[in-house]
C-alpha cells in the first residue's frame, strides 16, 4: 500500500500509537553509528527526536559525543554539535540504557561481505538485536535499517523471540535506508519515499510516528513524501533491488564504452542521446572507471548469493556479468596508461618502469571520504604494482586512502601531485580537479598526458593546452580513432539446380 502523508494524522483506518516510554513522541535509539547509524541519529534529532546512538566501540561513541563525525558527510558535524548542545542527542555504549530509553530501536550496523564468500555477514546483526532484546523491560519495536537478505526480518524475529521476556510484546519491522553518500543529510531530511514492512497495525503507527517530523517538514515545503507499507520480504529487496539496477545502469554504459571504443564513437555523446529518453533517464548513465563504495559492489554480490541460496539464482545471473564489467574498466585504465607511455610488456601485464604518475582521487565518489572498494585507489594500487611511482592526491579522502594503500605516495595538493608527472589520471570528479586550469598544471609535469577516467574534463580545453587527453569510451581527437570501415559479406552465388536424373 502506498500513502501520501496527512498533516497530523496517522495510518488510514489504523489509530495512532502511544509511545510504550509515555512520551508525546516516540524516542528513538540507534544501534551502530557507523556512516548509516550516526547520520540518522543526528538527522532525527534535528527533527525534533529524542535520540540515543549506541555502539560497541567505545572510541567511536566518545568521537561522537565530543562533537566531532568520524568520518566527511557535507553539513553533518555542525548539525551533531547543535543536537548534543540541544540535548536532544546523546551516545552510549550500554546496552541497558538504549533498552531503558528507546521505543523504538533502529538496527543500522554493518553488513559487509562474507569472508571467502559473496553473502552478507549478519553477524553485527545478531550481535545487535541479542544484546538489545535481552536488556528490554518493556514493549518496543526493533526496525532493521541495515542492507539484509531477504528472510532476514522473521530471522531477526526468531532472535527476539528467543531472547526477549515473551510478555513484553516486542514487535520486530524493516525500514530500508536510501542514503547517498554525499547528499546523505538530504536524503534523510527529504527522502523520495519511506518504505515499512511490518505485520501489525501498532507496529505502522509508530513507524509513522517516528516519521512524523520528515512529513511535517514536506507540508511545510508542499511536497509529498510517499509511503510504502508492505510486507517483510518486500522491505528488504527495495534496497538490493534498487542498487542492483544502479550497478546494471553504470555497467551498461561502461560496456558501451567498451565498443564505443573500438567503433570510433563517443559514449558521452550516446549516453546523452539515450538519456533524453524519458524511458531511460541520464542519472548514472556516465562511462568511467565503474562503481564502488561500500554499497553497491558487496550488496549485487550479496543479492546473487541468497538468490541462489533460494533457488532463484538464474533469474540474477545477469548481475554476475555486471561485476565482471565493472572490475574491467579498472585494467582498462592501465591498459590505456601503458598505451600513453608507452610501456613494454612483462610477463603479466605492463611494466612502468619508474615512470611517475598523479593519480587524482582516491575516494569511490566526489563529498565522501569512503575508500571501500574505489576504482580510483584500486587503480593507483594497480599502476604502482606495475612498476609505476604513483603520487595520489584527494580533498577528503587522504587518511583513508593511507591506511588502505600505504605503499602509494600521498601529497597534500593538487599541484604537488601532479609535478613531474610523465601521465595523469583523474580517477574522482571532484570539482578541483574538473575545474583545474589545464594550462597551469602543464607547466608543472614532465608531459602533458592525461587519462580522463570520469570523463568530467572539457577535453577541447586540455588539448587546446598541449595535452594528449583520453577518455573512457571515447577516441575523438586521436589519431587511432578511425573506425574500421565497414564491408557487407559479399552474397553467395546462387545455387545451380541439379538436374534430375
């Protein structure tokens, strides 16, 4: 059932639920103040919530309470230190005080990819949800957030059921999250939809009541904010079916970048005369160096393994060949380095041989620090294994980046990454490296080549300064570019008929 919001009102048909805690509005914990965990909780509490963050590092919860967000989200650090000075807003790591304080109790801990495997972990999930139920005294709702298989939900509710008093009711609902990284703030605010899956007409109200202060903030900016009630398996494929198209969208585009390449045309140009199809749309439908993140690449391999695991898995081997596209558009970016510098071959792959190369980016995506699983440093990781002296630089992502690849060469400038290079790769499209000016930074290398991996440069600008640019799916300006020339079969000649004997 999808429902626009009523100002002030509740579930049709269903009457609005008194919070358990007596409170004229639900309070609400989250456990895991991870990237998902604390930006919820400081978002609610923005809204007007009470809220509690709880984790199990210790580390963390005193990062958090001292004001300070331990990771970059644009605007999420002053909106934290408004919400604790507030008092709306406080961290723990005590099981007992989330139990004694919540009403409702939001899972948002980590759902990594299994070790030596393609499923999810669910381990921070059981360990969540176990230590919370055994500490609860009174009726609460428990709602997943995190990235889950589906089946997870009755799982989680086998758990409560086993470790939670029976009499006190407690009721178990999935509300995936939809957050970017980046805009995440927004995403929370402003959502383009709320989906709940619950089995019970109380476990909806207090869903609804606990989204009250984003529909009230949409009345008062005239938008409507749709609500999707639904069921617990349909819950938890919104989000895994929702990045398996995005992940199917970039793939399709880089694998036309692929034979774009080799037939002379442009995928910048065919990605915008496709995009003008109201059918297809051009949101991530740019060629690149492919996705990452600590989505998208583990959760459509997550989606495979438990589709298989249900005896489904041929309707979602599709996905499979979308991971092989993306990791391919990793080697592509060494391939065309080696290309531009002409490096010898070795036994497995080409050798660089010293030769020095800025890599510009280091994050999965532009107002991020995330570095999990990112094409840029993934390919910075590629080039030095190569033989190649790589200097990396990254407006946000520079601790991260050393922690994960610290044989590479980290600079804390633009300039300075780039002086004395003999090839540059923009690898992120950060807006000082889309803007940068071509000119300036030619005085500063060795040679001016220039692999575009987002294609977010004005390619006519860096050739007009004397640069050899390639982009990804594109040969434009190149003298290889000619396509070959394209000769019918030449038609058989007819058959003669054999004459009757």
């Amino acid at each position: 059932m999808t429902i626009p919001y009523s100002p002030g009102g509740s579930l049709p048909g269903v009457a609005a639920a008194e919070p358990p805690s007596g409170e004229q509005r639900p309070r609400l914990t989250f456990l895991g103040t991870g990237y998902l965990g604390a930006t919820y909780a400081v978002c609610f509490a923005e809204l007007g919530y009470e809220v509690l963050g709880f984790d199990v590092d210790a580390a963390k919860i005193a990062t958090l309470a001292g004001g300070v967000v331990p990771f970059f989200e644009p605007g999420l650090d002053e909106m934290l230190q408004r919400n604790l000075a507030a008092g709306r807003l406080r961290f723990t790591t005590s099981y007992q005080e989330t139990a004694d304080f919540g009403d409702i109790h939001f899972i948002c801990v980590g759902t990594p990819q299994r070790a030596g495997g393609m499923g999810a972990d669910l381990s921070h999930v059981e360990s969540a949800v176990t230590g919370l139920a055994a500490h609860l005294r009174r009726k609460a709702l428990i709602v997943g957030k995190s990235t889950v298989p589906v089946g997870t939900a009755e799982w989680v509710e086998r758990l409560v059921d086993k470790h939670a008093d029976a009499a006190l009711g407690v009721e178990v609902a999935w509300s995936p999250e939809f957050l970017q990284e980046g805009f995440a703030v927004q995403d929370v605010l402003r959502p383009s939809r709320v989906v709940v899956g619950v089995r019970s007409d109380w476990a909806g109200a207090m869903l609804y009541a606990a989204h009250g202060g984003i529909f009230d903030l949409a009345v008062t900016e005239d938008r409507e904010v749709p609500v999707v009630v639904t069921d617990f398996a349909t819950a938890e494929l919104v989000k895994v079916a929702a990045n398996a198209f995005l992940a199917t969208k970039i793939s399709f585009i880089n694998a036309m970048a692929e034979v774009c390449e080799v037939a002379g045309g442009d995928v910048t140009q065919l990605s915008r005369a496709i995009g003008y199809d109201p059918r297809i749309g051009s949101r991530f439908l740019h060629a690149g160096v492919g996705f990452g993140g600590g989505c998208l690449p583990k959760d459509i391999r997550a989606f495979q393994a438990r589709a298989q695991e249900l005896g489904a898995g041929e309707a979602l081997r599709f996905l499979h060949e979308v991971d092989l596209i993306n990791q391919r558009r990793r080697g592509r970016v060494v391939q065309l380095a080696a290309e531009l510098l002409g490096c010898p071959a070795g036994p497995v792959g080409p050798y660089f041989d010293d030769a020095r190369v800025a890599v510009l980016g280091a994050t999965f995506k532009p107002h991020s620090d995330d570095v999990r699983d990112a094409p840029a440093l993934a390919i910075a990781a590629a080039l030095a294994r190569a033989g190649a002296e790589v200097h990396v630089h990254d407006p946000q992502g520079m601790p991260n980046a050393a922690r994960a690849q610290p044989q590479l060469i980290f600079e804390d400038s633009l300039d300075d990454a780039v002086r004395g290079a003999d090839l540059v790769c923009v690898l992120t499209e950060w807006a000082e490296f889309r803007t940068a000016d071509p000119a300036h930074l030619g005085r500063l290398v060795a040679a001016r080549r220039v692999i575009d991996g987002r294609n977010c440069l004005d390619a006519a600008a860096w050739r007009a300064a004397g640069w050899q640019y390639r982009g990804m799916g594109s040969r434009a300006g190149e003298a290889e570019a000619a396509a070959p020339v394209y000769r019918p079969p030449t038609p058989r000649p007819a058959t003669a008929p054999v004459a009757a004997g």
